[in-house]
C-alpha cells in the first residue's frame, strides 16, 4: 500500500498541520492481516461494523457471536458468521462490492484494530470483508472493562428507528462525558 489516504484526507491533515504525524501513522496502516491480528479477531465476541446505505448514510451495526465467530482467512480476508438483528439497516447494506468498516475492540485490555475493506457474498450467508486496509487503533479513550459472557449467543432483538434525538437519548450522551 503506497499511500493510505485519499485526497480529501490528505487535504485536512495540511490544513490541519497533522501532515507528519499522519504520514507516520499511516506507516503502520496495511492491507494484509498479521497473524497476531487474525489471533486478535478470532477471540472477539462482538464487533462494530460501519456501512451506507443507498442514500449513502452512515450506519453502525453490532454484530456478536462466540468466538471464532469472525476470522481471518488468509492475509486478505475476513468471515464473519453473524446476521445483522431483524430491522438492521446493515441487512440492506451487505452489497458486494461495497465498502465496510469494522471495529473490533477488547475493552479489558484497551486494544482495537479496525479493518477497512468491501464486501463479498459468500454461499454459506456469511459476510466476507476483503480488506484494503488493516491497522490497530490508540486506546486513549477505551475505559477498561471486564466482559461477562453468559456462554449463549443471545437472539438478534429488533430495535427502533428514529430521525431525531429524543430528549432522553441526550442526556444520556451527556452523561457519558
């Protein structure tokens, strides 16, 4: 990979005088999975996954499983044998050639990789994310946290959809600062 950013990125980080530390950083962004990487997916039991869709909205998903649900095969791609909950935006998004982000996060260590790349349909209904770029993230704002698995996967739950932020959704946020 010879160059990580794309022009409008490359564009905020002069204006905002980031140039040498984003050249830095985009150092240690790659397109292949190390095998600590792929060690790292398969113990995860969620991970966040970023989609648009047709109007080209940004939607983030959750997908879970026990592990071993999401690994990589081989240095360029990622299975994820997880379906988005009934009324997930992301059910609709799963287009192959389209783009995907993921996040996988360990909160009781503080560490993330995130992997960048499109999707492929696979016969088996799982997702195969064909990676373009792989990285681990800065764990500044990551809050240790012990996960308590209950040794079952639980059902996907519908949730509901809303234009605007309620009053309650707010405070809430407020409340996480």
């Amino acid at each position: 990979m010879t160059q990580p950013f794309h022009d409008g990125e490359l564009a905020v980080q002069k204006r905002a005088g980031v140039s040498g530390t984003a050249t830095r950083v985009g150092g240690s962004i790659h397109s292949a999975i190390p095998r600590v990487a792929a060690e790292f997916l398969a113990a995860r039991t969620w991970v966040v996954v970023a989609t648009v869709d047709d109007d080209v909205r940004p939607w983030a998903s959750l997908l879970s499983g026990l592990p071993g649900f999401i690994e990589a095969e081989g240095a360029g791609t990622v299975r994820i044998r997880a379906v988005p909950a009934p009324g997930d935006p992301l059910g609709g998004n799963l287009r192959t050639g389209a783009h995907l982000g993921l996040l996988a996060p360990d909160l009781e260590t503080r560490r993330r990789m995130r992997v960048n790349g499109r999707i492929d349909s696979a016969p088996d209904g799982t997702i195969l994310l064909h990676t373009d770029q792989v990285y681990a993230n800065c764990p500044k704002y990551i809050h240790p946290r012990v996960e308590q698995l209950s040794g079952q996967r639980p059902e996907p739950t519908p949730r509901g959809r809303r234009t605007r932020l309620t009053g309650g959704d707010r405070n809430w946020i407020g409340s996480k600062g």
